[in-house]
C-alpha cells in the first residue's frame, strides 16, 4: 500500500494506473500516461449505430427459440 501522505502529495485516487520499472534494483511506480485498454473504453468508438425494426432485433432470439 502506498502511505496516505504520498498519495496525497503525487494526486494518486484509487484506480490510478502505474507503469512499473526497475532502477538499478528498486522499483519504481509512476502514473501511466496513456489511456486504458480495456474493452469498455473502446466500445462507444466501435459501436454501429443504425436503426434496426423490432422483427431483426428479434430475429437471432427466435433462431435459438426454434432450436
């Protein structure tokens, strides 16, 4: 864990990211600079946003319904 007063002093919340290096033996945390990676960040971009009527909607639920 990381004492309060460094936390404090470096901004640091909880969820903050580190890149993690080591130094000449030491390990150092930093703040990552770069955006996350994960599946929900990129979902908004990669949506596909058109209108669809109720029955194509549907259309996959019934498949699995006839099986």
């Amino acid at each position: 864990m990381i004492p309060k007063a460094i936390r404090a002093a470096l901004h640091v919340r909880p969820g903050t990211r580190f890149s993690v290096t080591l130094d000449n033996g030491r390990i150092v945390l930093e703040p990552s600079t770069t955006k996350s990676k994960r599946l929900s960040d990129w979902l908004p971009a990669i949506q596909v946003r058109r209108k669809i009527d109720d029955a194509e909607l549907m259309a996959p639920v019934d498949r699995c319904s006839d099986a």
